[in-house]
C-alpha cells in the first residue's frame, strides 16, 4: 500500500485554477472541509470562473452567494433546498438530466472534470478506501478528474459495491473527524398515513421496493411489517428500512439480481442508518449507471417504485422538478424507476401525493401551471395516490383517466375539476358505460 501524506485542507484546494469543473461528493458525504478552504480562496479572489458540479448535497452553500458572482458558476444536477433560491435568482444553474446518466456525462466527457473533491473512509490493510455513503455519479469523477482530493473521515462508513476504491485513484489526502450530515426521521402526519395505507395495499409479497426519503415514503414502511421476503433496490434509502430488516420482513431472498443484497446508489439518515452500512455485505452501494438502469431494475421481479410528484394535471402528466419556471428540485430518478418497474414481472409504479398543498391549493390541476416541466409523461403513469384512494391510470383513455384522476383529488375541488374536463372534452364525458 502506497504512504499516505496528509495536507492541509488549505493546501490541497490550491490546485484549483480559473475554468475549472469542480466535482462534489454529495449528500451526507458533502465534503465541507474542502468547500470553506476553496470558497476562502475565492474570497480573496485567487481564480475565476471555476464552475461547481453536484448532484444533491448537504449543509451550507456559500459559493452559490451573490458575492461569488464571477467566481464561482453552480450547475447541479439537483435542485436541492439549500440551493434552490440561489437557482431560482439565477445565481446558480441547473442541469436536467436522467439520475442514471449523470456519470455518463461525466465519463463520455460531456462535462469534463478538473477537481474532484470527495470524502473517503479510513484506508484498509489491502490499500482501500470506501466513498461510503454517496457512490451515485463520484465515482465517475474519480475516474476521469485530473486532481482528486480525499478527506479521510472514519466516520464515512466501509460500504462495499462500487464504493470500494483504491488509494491510488487518489492524489491528495486531508484528515477531518467530523460527523457526517445527519437526519432524524421526521413526524408523520395523518394525511401521510392514509397516502401511505393505500400503497402499501399495493405491495406485494416478494416485492422489490425503490423509495426515496420522506414522510410518504416512511408511512409506507411503517405499513409493511407483515410482508413476506420484500427486497430493496434503490437508488436510495434511509431510516425507514431499518425495523423491516431487523423483522426479517426485508430479506431480499425474492431478487433475480443481487438476491438478498440491499442496494442503493446513495444514503441519507441518521448515524444509526451510517452504522448499519458500515461494514454490511447484505448493502452494496453501486454507481448510479446500476442502480438506476432501466434494464436493471427491471430484471427484478414485482418492482414496486414510489415516487412524488408536485403537481399532475387530469389526462396524468406529472411535474416533479418545479413549480411553473421556477426550479424547485429535478429530473432525479423518477423516470428510471418509473421505467424500470413498469417493464418488471408484477412491476408497479406509483405516484403517490397529498391531493393539496399546504395552502390548500390542489396538486391535482385542469392543466399544469405554464413553465411546468413534465418529468414523467401521460404515458409513463400506472398507479396514482392521494390520502383520498388509488387509481390504475394504465391502459386508460383521457377521459378516464380525468374521472379516476378526480375521483381522488380534494372533494373541495372536484367540482372545478370536472368543470375543466367537462370544458375540455364536451358532453360526452359525463355518459357512463356499462361495465
């Protein structure tokens, strides 16, 4: 195994210069340390134009700040809270694209890459180190970067799969101790709940999940502790799992692929979830050309995927990544997974949403609002869910599809809603058919 000589964090990011294309590791494993040395040296006006690449990361932000302007250029792939006012004011830029193809954009050299900025487990005795948390599109970045810069942390987890690289894929090396990002799972609400009954009455024995965070995707799980032999591949996972694998409830015996193997390109959770990786055979955290390839995916057998949309219209187009022009999030998985379960054996898609927004605004339109972007097509959607029922929008005609669409939005605003259809498609959408 090659020595390794630790620098400073300060010394290492000197090896950024004017137009490059730096690369963050994302999520939990957001490698801070390196971000405020790099962000101090554009303070003070070292180089200019260097432009920033991520996929969702957490923690503060501060080279997307006004006061970067000229100096640092932000284009993620996306839209994450921490970033999304700064996209929104055009002080940071976004790029939409399939989460499955972001590392194709980095290898096919679509987006070249200078500096990879990324955060490692301590190494092995075989001269090994594990990105942990976070393998998604870094992976890439290491390979193709010219400079890669590592923070050894031995609080980043030895997740194996793809995550496992060795220490001479790195060039420079900076010791930190600090805990990675780190969340709770949060408060489930009743309307959360009803959304998450319903979906779970559409999970089968033997299924494959894909899930994402939240509270929908939490009031799920919490729903499935009497299935049988439930596996899981993901591009992501949190705390949620853990009690179903504990339960035995997720055993993966089912998979055709990766049978009994938990896989995910990415983790967000707690400490607890960090520990469970840590170490783990059954979890294998695999480059995001895996975990999201539609053909992948669909080799496994009743792929059941749970996504989120933020707005539908009545003939079942979904916007998930903004709210009218404004970014608000992005392309993400949701095709992939949509794709993937669709063509799976006993596969299910769903779409699953409270039917209002906070302001009790309808989720559930006549139209998108103009701007809007559709992220997954007529087409693409199975299963729709509110906390008001499940709907199979598959094989439907458009005015089907409105009636079982209302049937499940607000009942303050179906009324609108079937005035809308009814303005949209005549007369005849009101005529029943016999079954």
């Amino acid at each position: 195994m090659r020595n390794i000589k630790f620098i400073s964090a300060k010394e290492a990011v000197k090896v950024i210069k004017s137009n490059d294309r730096v690369h963050l590791h994302s999520v939990a494993a957001t490698p801070h340390l390196l971000i405020n040395a790099m962000c101090e040296r554009g303070r003070n006006k070292e180089f200019r134009n260097v432009r920033i690449q991520h996929i969702h990361i957490e923690g503060p932000v501060s080279y997307a700040d006004p006061e970067f302007e000229g100096v640092f250029q932000v284009e993620s792939f996306f839209v994450g809270a921490n970033i999304r006012k700064q996209t929104q004011a055009g002080y940071a830029d976004y790029i939409p694209v399939f989460l499955h193809e972001t590392q194709r954009l980095i290898r096919e050299g679509y987006l070249q890459v200078n500096v990879a900025m990324i955060q490692v487990s301590v190494p092995d005795k075989f001269g090994y180190v594990s990105l942990g948390t976070s393998v998604d599109a870094t992976l890439a970045a290491v390979e193709k970067a010219d400079t890669v810069i590592a923070i050894v942390n031995p609080n980043v987890p030895r997740a194996f799969g793809d995550a496992m690289i060795n220490v001479n894929e790195i060039d420079l090396f900076v010791e930190d101790d600090t805990p990675l990002f780190a969340i709770e799972p949060g408060l489930i609400s009743d309307t959360d709940r009803k959304i998450g009954r319903y979906v779970a009455e559409l999970v089968d024995d033997g299924a494959t999940l894909q899930m994402g965070i939240g509270a929908i995707p939490n009031a799920v799980l919490t729903m499935l502790g009497n299935h049988k032999d439930l596996g899981v591949h993901s591009e992501m996972f949190a705390d949620g799992i853990l009690p179903l694998v504990n339960k035995g409830v997720v055993n993966g015996k089912n998979k055709a692929v990766d049978k009994g193997r938990m896989v995910a390109t990415f983790l967000m959770g707690s400490k607890k979830l960090y520990d469970f990786v840590n170490d783990n055979p059954g979890v294998a955290m695999q480059d995001v050309k895996y975990t999201n390839r539609v053909n992948v995916i669909a080799k496994n057998p009743k792929v059941t995927a749970i996504n989120s949309a933020i707005q539908i219209d009545i003939t079942g187009q979904v916007c998930a990544d903004s709210i009218g022009t404004l970014l608000y999030s992005g392309v993400g998985g949701q095709i992939d997974f949509l794709r993937g379960a669709s063509l799976s054996k006993g596969g299910k898609p769903i779409i699953a949403m409270p039917s209002i927004t906070n302001k009790g605004i309808s989720k559930i339109s006549p139209i998108l609002t103009p701007g809007a972007g559709v992220v997954s097509t007529r087409a693409n959607i199975h299963w729709l869910v509110t906390e008001f029922g499940a709907v199979n929008l598959y094989g439907r005609s458009l005015q089907d599809r409105a009636k079982l669409i209302i049937s499940i939005s607000h009942p303050e605003h179906q009324e609108e809603l079937d005035k809308a259809a009814f303005e949209r498609f005549g007369p005849h959408f009101h005529f029943v058919w016999d079954e």
